[in-house]
C-alpha cells in the first residue's frame, strides 16, 4: 500500500475538468488579529496577495466569566479595541491603494467559533492565520485554536509563517511573502479532494514553482512498494507535464516514508515558500480530518501552509 489508498487510486488518476473554483482565492480574506508584532508582519503579507479587495479585520476578545456569574467586557477595553483596529485597517489601506478593509470586534467563549462564523457571515475565500504572537496568535501555535479552526471550518485556511531570528535587540521576523507563492510544495495523493487542490493553485494568480510531492508510506513487500513508486511517479509527472502546459514551472517528486515528516523535510530541502494541501484525501490525506498529519504539517512547518477546503469536503 502507498500514501494514496489503493494502487487503483494512481490507475485511476484524472485531470479535472477546469480550475474555475481556484478563482477569488485571495479576493476576500479574513485575519484574525491580535495587536501582536507577528501579526503586524502578516497584516504586510496579506497586502501582497495576489487579487485581494476585500480584507476583514476581526478580533475575537476572550468572554471572562465575573465572580457573580455574569459574562463581562468592560467598555473601556472593548473602545480601545476597535480604536486599534481602525489603526491597522488604515495601515493595511495604505499598503494597496485598491484593497477595501472593514473591522469587526467580536466577544466570545468559543474563539475558534466566532472566527469561523465571521468567516462564513462574510463569504470569504480565506482565512488567514497568524501562527506565533500572543493571547489568540499563541494558541494556535499550540494547536488548540488552530485544530478547531481547520477541522470546522468549510472555508480554506491558510497558517501564516515568518522566519523569525534573535539579533541583540531580540526578535526580528523575516516574512516570506510577497513572494509566498513562489515555489509550493503540493502534497497530492490522486484523489479528488488533491486534484481539487492543485486546480485551485493553477487558477490562482502569482504561482510560481510548483513541487509537487507524493509519498509512499506502506507496502506488504519491497516489491509492491517499487511497483506503486513506478506508478506514482508515472501518475505525478503527467501532472508536471499539465501544470507545464499552462505555464506553470513544476517539478515532480516521490518519495519514501511518513507522510507529514517527508513534507516537512522536502519543506525545508526545497526551501519552499509554502506549502498548499487538500483537508482530506485518501489514505493519509482522510488522517487530516483527525488531525494527526495536518497537526504535523501547520504545527510544526516552519513555512506558510495553505488548507484547502472543496466544496466536496
């Protein structure tokens, strides 16, 4: 057995049909904000997204029970919220003359649920994540907001990365965008859920060098893992040649092992700018809905990752 499944899923590998559903993937954004350094720096990436108009600023404030049992905000704290978001809104405004800002400030137990709803309230393509900073930001570092977040929303998610580096002043952040989609590693496994993926890449403006990755991670004998080599490498270089014919730079790659650790590593080898992956598959792809290979790849991927959802997920 390989990482797709059955040896039928490579036999039965097909181009889809168009790449239309890729449109509008930065055109509408929601950011999650927390005031942090870090999520100062992505606030700058995402005015580099290739076709983003619409950008949401939302900031989720904790709901803290009282002594007396009442939920309370105190006003004060819930002014000086908004007054900083009006700041970012105008920074964020002032990085893309064409791109329109609005603030929403929400106050919930459930914080991975309020940015899910405001997403779907808001029809976005996306959302976008910061993955390191404080309160909200530091959460989903540790998995317990971003988990929630990717397994419940229907929406794409992207988890923003920078590079961060100790200097004598402390920490500096070196972003990967704008150039965020200048080489992506896409983890494919043939189903319809990673054809999807890879349809909304190619429909996506900016795209630069596509790696595309796939692993076989079982087989009952040395001989069956080399057969569903050969034929995964026959399946991912029609990709290749797909992606070549549309203008897309792409490379092709098989590989041996875990899946999320190959990701990982080929991540790094490669030193790619992100990495873009279906929610769910076949094989180790369905794992995502549990959390075992996503939470390897967006936790700990020092990379930007891009979540797709389709419509069939």
């Amino acid at each position: 057995m390989f990482a797709g499944g059955t040896a039928n899923s490579i036999h039965n590998y097909k181009e889809p049909r168009d790449g239309r559903s890729g449109k509008g993937m930065f055109s509408r954004i929601l950011f999650p904000t927390d005031f942090s350094e870090y999520a100062a720096k992505t606030l700058d990436c995402i005015a580099g997204f290739p076709g983003v108009r619409d950008v949401i600023l939302l900031h989720v404030i904790k709901e803290t029970i009282s002594p007396r049992g009442g939920g309370e905000i105190g006003s004060a704290l819930f002014h000086e919220e908004k007054i900083t978001l009006k700041e970012e809104k105008r920074h964020l405004e002032s990085l893309g003359e064409n791109i329109r800002v609005r603030t929403e400030v929400k106050v919930a137990s459930d914080v991975a649920g309020a940015i899910v709803q405001s997403a779907e309230e808001n029809a976005v393509s996306l959302i976008v994540i910061g993955a390191r900073g404080s309160s909200l930001v530091e959460e989903i570092l540790l998995g317990s907001v971003s988990k929630a977040v990717v397994r419940r929303s229907r929406i794409s998610v992207l988890i923003m990365r920078h590079k961060i580096t100790r200097g004598l002043e402390g920490k500096t952040y070196e972003m990967f965008c704008p150039m965020i989609l200048s080489r992506v590693l896409c983890p494919v496994d043939f189903s319809v859920f990673s054809d999807n993926a890879i349809a909304r890449l190619r429909a996506t403006p900016g795209v630069g060098e596509v790696i595309l990755l796939f692993v076989v991670s079982r087989g009952e004998t040395e001989q069956e893992i080399e057969y569903c080599q050969r034929r995964a490498e026959h399946r991912i270089e029609k990709m290749q040649r797909d992606l070549a014919t549309q203008g897309i730079r792409a490379r092709a790659l098989v590989k041996r092992g875990n899946p999320s650790s190959e990701i990982l590593r080929v991540a790094e080898e490669e030193d790619v700018s992100a990495v873009w992956m279906s929610s769910v598959g076949r094989g180790w792809f369905r794992e995502l809905l549990l959390g075992s290979t996503a939470d390897a790849v967006a936790v700990n991927s020092r990379r930007p990752v891009f979540i797709i959802r389709s419509k069939e997920s």
